[in-house]
C-alpha cells in the first residue's frame, strides 16, 4: 500500500517542486509528474539513507518531506540532463 501512496504524493510534489524550481523546465507536465514519482521513491531511499522511516503513514511529515527532496533532486537531475537553462 506504502507504493501506491508514495505514487500519489510524487504526482503532487512533482508539481510542487517544477512551480519553485527557477526557470524554465523542459518537458511538460507530465514528465514533472513522473520525475515526481521517481523523487518520492528517491527521497524515500534518500530518509533511509539519513535515518529517518518516510514510510511512517500517509499524513507524516517525513513522508511529505522526503517525497519533496527527492522530488528537487530528480527535477534538477533532470534538468542538467536535458540541457535546461534557467535565467538567472
């Protein structure tokens, strides 16, 4: 059940974090969406990594933590591999 959730909130912190990342990122909405899944399940192994259980539950602020700091770090991954620039 923890995936299904962990899919959930990627697609919301994906999106979170494509609105305060500076500049323009390449793809569109639906690759923010699924570089969010894939940083949620990053942040999750992330929290592990820093001792921290971001599987607690749903509503945990670990849970909502991690799954946005995974979600920036794919989305910056993302966008150095794609060739974004953003205006500084």
């Amino acid at each position: 059940m923890w995936i299904l959730s962990w899919i959930v909130i990627g697609l919301i912190m994906g999106a979170i974090a494509r609105a305060i990342m500076p500049g323009r990122a390449s793809g569109g909405w639906v690759v923010t969406l699924i570089v969010g899944v894939v940083g949620a399940f990053v942040g999750g192994f992330i929290g592990r990594a820093f001792g921290s259980d971001p599987n607690q539950e749903f509503w945990s602020f670990s849970t909502w933590f991690w799954a946005f700091i995974g979600s920036l770090v794919v989305l910056l991954i993302w966008g150095l591999i794609s060739g974004r620039r953003s205006k500084a």
